[in-house]
C-alpha cells in the first residue's frame, strides 16, 4: 500500500506542477505548492528504497514497477573528480543555468561514509545553498555505506525515481574518485571528469582507469592559472586520443580544441558556424572551466547536447541504456546472493569459528572461503 501510495504522489504531484506551470503563469504560488509536494514524495521514495528492512525492500520493489513506463527520458550526468576539484560549485552553477532554461534538476550527491563510525557528514546539500532553495531542484544526499564505485548501492534505482517525479536531468555527484571508482559511469548517459590544473604530468595524463571512461574531461579553476590550465588541457587530449588509437575508437577526438580555450574567455560565438559544419564529428573531450567565476558553463551544456543529438542519431544512446539495465540487474543479483550467503544458516552457524581461524592464523582465508562456499552450496564442491 505504502508503494503505491507514493507512486501515485510522485506522478500526480509533477504532473499538477507542470500543468499549472504551463497554463496559468499567475499561479506560481500553487505551481510551488505542487513542486514541494513533488520533492516530499520522492525523498520518502528513496528513503524507501534505501531502507534495509525485509518489507521496505518488498514495497520498493513494486514501486520502481509501478514507476517503470513513466522512466528513461532525462538525461543522465555523472560528475566525478578528486575532493576540493569543485564539483559542488559546478553543479549548482550548472544546474541554476539549466533551471533557467527551463529544465528540472535532481541531483543526487553520493558522501563518502566512515569507515569506522559508519556515518557521513553529507556536506553537498549545505554547499549547493542557492539551488538547495530552488522549487525547480531536488538535492538528495546519500551515504556510500562503504559501497565500491564512488556511488551510492541505490543510486540507479534513484534515479528511476527522480525520472517518474518529471526532472528532465539527473545529475550524479560521486565521491573522490581514485583508479577503480568508476561505477558512475555505468550508470549515466555522459560521465564527466574533473580535474585540476596542476594535477600532473604528461605521464600522469595517460594513466588509465577513471580516465579513459570519462566522456568529457572539465579543467576547473582554470582562472588561477591559465598557462597551467592550458597546459593540462593539452596534455589530456592527447591521452584521450592515444585510447582511441589503442581499442577504444569512440573516445578518440578530430577537432582542435581551440575554440574551448575561447568560449572560457568569452569568445565562443566567433567559432559558433565552424562548430555547427563539423557536428557531426566527434567533438572535443578536455574543457576549461572556472565554476567560481562562472565561465565556461554555457559552452559544456553545448557540448553536452551535441553529445547527445551524435550519439541518438548512432544508436549509442539506446545501446548505452540497455546496458546500463544490464549492468543495474546483475549488481542487484550480486548484492542479493552476498547478502543471502551471511544470512544461510549453515554458513551463519560456520562464520564466528571460521573467522577466529582466520583471524588467529590457524586457517587461510582461501580455505577458509571454500568451507563457507561449500557449506551455502549444501555440501556440493
């Protein structure tokens, strides 16, 4: 009941919104009153989905059924970058520009939890204080709980959610990434990478992991240093184009990424017809950038949307999504067989003399695991 009682909120909320927003523009008081019922809705949805208890999960799965048909026509942005790069600056600059286009944001900002306590301070909402406050942005933080991969264990069934409730982009703000933590981007349409100007070297370029996954690469604070900025700049396009040399054609790049270092300083109309001619060319993979300043924002939505307009018009689009559903199905198989493994009784019954063997020395971890594997498998190797 509890699940079906928030689908019908989150649609009925965000369809009012939109409909008094669109035909009566002297309503704004009741199109406010709509949108904070919208947001109620969708946080206690995804505190639904985040809960552990046996019944929740039940109820969050029969709502993310119900919401399902009324998903998958946002687009999805992962944002990542080491701690202090500016992601939480980016986003709210960004997403007040986007709600000034007319768009809908959530954005969904992933905390790293303690390793020892357990909690998370959550600081991005209280960064982002002037979009935190607008009607037409939905803010949620959420621990990792120690999940691997820079995000959240229930941030794709969130952002399903956020679909359903009518935001039209859905950002997803990771934790500070290293080499491995690159989940994000198996669940966003574009995956955006932040660096700083004076992150390293050439050779410090072309390490891969994080950042041959990366779909466009942001230089932010470029205002500090623009040689520095530069420089990096160039030092990661011609990463970004050895990966296309080496197996991995769709991130290599044909155009100069001169008209970037422009549209930064402000002179981006004079290259506005040159970029139009070679849309359909892959476009540039390194922009520059200064969050605080506010410059360079108008032309990363540009390449963004040419991004998108390319990749629809190839079928990567589709085919990004039906992976993602994918890779969202077997992530939920895997956590559900770990979490059914400690709980199988015979293996619950094992693991306290299993672990002191291990933990003593007096048992390897290799056959310590192949005991408890052959237990939750009913004696069977």
């Amino acid at each position: 009941m509890k699940a079906q009682e928030l689908a019908q909120a989150l649609l009925g909320s965000g369809r009012r919104a939109s409909a008094t927003q669109t035909t009566d523009p002297g309503t704004s008081n009741q199109t406010q009153n709509w949108e904070a019922l919208n947001r109620r809705a969708l946080a206690k949805s995804i505190t639904l989905l985040e809960s552990t208890l046996p019944s929740d999960r039940a109820e969050a799965d029969a709502l993310i059924s119900m919401l399902l048909p009324h998903t998958g026509q946002s687009l999805r942005l992962g944002i990542s970058g080491v701690p202090g790069v500016g992601k939480s600056t980016f986003i709210e600059v960004l997403g007040l520009y986007l709600i000034n286009k007319g768009h809908k944001l959530a954005v969904l900002a992933v905390d790293p939890s303690s390793t020892v306590s357990g909690g998370s301070i959550l600081g991005d909402k209280t960064r982002m204080e002037r979009l935190s406050v607008n009607p037409s942005a939905f803010i949620r933080p959420s621990p990792s709980r120690g999940t691997l991969g820079g995000v959240a264990e229930k941030t794709r069934e969130a952002i399903l959610l956020c679909e359903a409730a009518g935001y039209d982009i859905v950002i997803v703000e990771t934790v500070g990434v290293g080499q491995s933590e690159t989940t994000v981007s198996l669940m966003t349409d574009l995956f955006v990478l932040m660096q700083l100007p004076n992150a390293g070297d050439d050779l410090q370029a072309i390490k891969k992991g994080v950042m041959e996954l990366a779909d466009l690469v942001l230089i932010n604070k470029a205002d500090l240093d623009p040689n520095a900025a530069t420089r990096a700049q160039a030092q990661i396009t011609s990463a970004m184009r050895l990966y296309g040399f080496h197996g991995n054609p769709s991130k290599s790049t044909q155009l100069d990424q001169g008209h970037d270092q422009d549209a930064f300083h402000g002179h981006g109309h004079e290259h506005e017809q040159s970029h139009k001619a070679q849309s359909s060319t892959p476009l540039p993979k390194v922009l520059q950038l200064s969050a605080l300043q506010e410059k360079g924002i108008e032309n990363f939505w540009q390449t963004v949307s040419a991004y998108k307009v390319s990749r629809e018009k190839s079928g990567l689009w589709s085919e990004r999504r039906r992976s993602q559903a994918l890779a969202g199905m077997w992530e939920r198989v895997d956590s559900e067989l770990k979490r059914s493994f400690k709980e199988y009784p015979p293996v619950r019954s094992m693991l306290p003399n299993v672990l002191a063997g291990v933990g003593n020395g007096s048992l390897a971890p290799t056959v310590a695991a192949r005991q408890l594997l052959f237990a939750y498998k009913g004696g069977h190797a």
